[in-house]
C-alpha cells in the first residue's frame, strides 16, 4: 500500500475503492457539461495528488459509460507522473450517438496505482530471436 496526499477543491469528492478487491478509485466530476457525439471533452476532477516517486497513478474509463452511452477516454490509460501536481482532468470522447451529460458529483473515471520500473537501454546490433520474431497487427489469426 503506498500514501499518497491529496489535495481537493471545496466542491470535489475524494475518490474512493466502491468494493474490497477493487483495483480502482472513482473519481467524479466537479462540472455539469455536454458531450456531444464525436467530441471531446475536458472533464474537471477537482483533485490533485502527491503520487510517490516510483509510482504513477492511471485514468482509465468506467466500463459502463464505455458500454452505455460510449464514453471513452482519448489517451486511455491517461498517465499520472509522480512529479505532477496539478489537476487532474478527464479528456474523454462520446463515441455513442446522443449527447452524454456528465453531471457534476457523478463518478467518470477510475484510477488505478502501479509500480514503475526504469529502464536501462543496451544498444546491439541485433536482436535474439523468438517463435514470434517480426510477426505482430493480426499475424496470429482471429481462430
């Protein structure tokens, strides 16, 4: 478990695990806007963290906006570095055929915490060989 600190706007809620198990906290939005069919959005949370350093937080999509109105999120998984300290915002897209109201208070994303490994990049002048090698975009069929 890490701690990570939070700071809110007076009207903001505090995300929250909804189920013991959840790997995700909701967060809401703190405004009333439309999303029109194919347009994007930048939905407000009221929220900024403290993540610690080694760790980044990821915004994803709910999957029921997904599924029932067809909200979706344009740089989904949104990455949260540790170093930022500013509000975090939903850039989400209504891929559906109505306008979506997001409502102010309603839950719009979940976030999840993960672990961040750095790398270390060792230049060679080839690459070991594998079953798949160069095979990738449908190479291994749809049966």
């Amino acid at each position: 478990m890490i701690t990570v600190r939070i700071k809110r706007e007076d009207d903001a809620k505090l995300p929250g695990y909804a189920h013991k198990g959840d790997s995700g906290v909701d967060l809401y939005s703190t405004q009333d806007l439309v999303i029109e069919p194919m347009k994007i959005a930048l939905i407000p949370t009221g929220l900024s963290i403290a993540i610690p350093e080694g760790y980044e937080a990821q915004v994803r999509p709910k999957s029921g906006l997904a599924l029932n109105h067809g909200i979706a999120f344009v740089n989904s998984p949104g990455t949260i570095d540790s170093g930022y300290r500013g509000e975090i915002k939903i850039i989400a897209i209504n891929l559906g055929d109505k306008p979506y109201h997001a409502e102010k208070g309603k839950k719009i994303a979940q976030m999840v915490f993960a672990k961040v490994e750095h790398a270390h990049f060792e230049e060679v002048k080839e690459l070991d060989e594998t079953s798949r090698n160069h095979g990738g975009f449908g190479s291994t069929g749809l049966r």
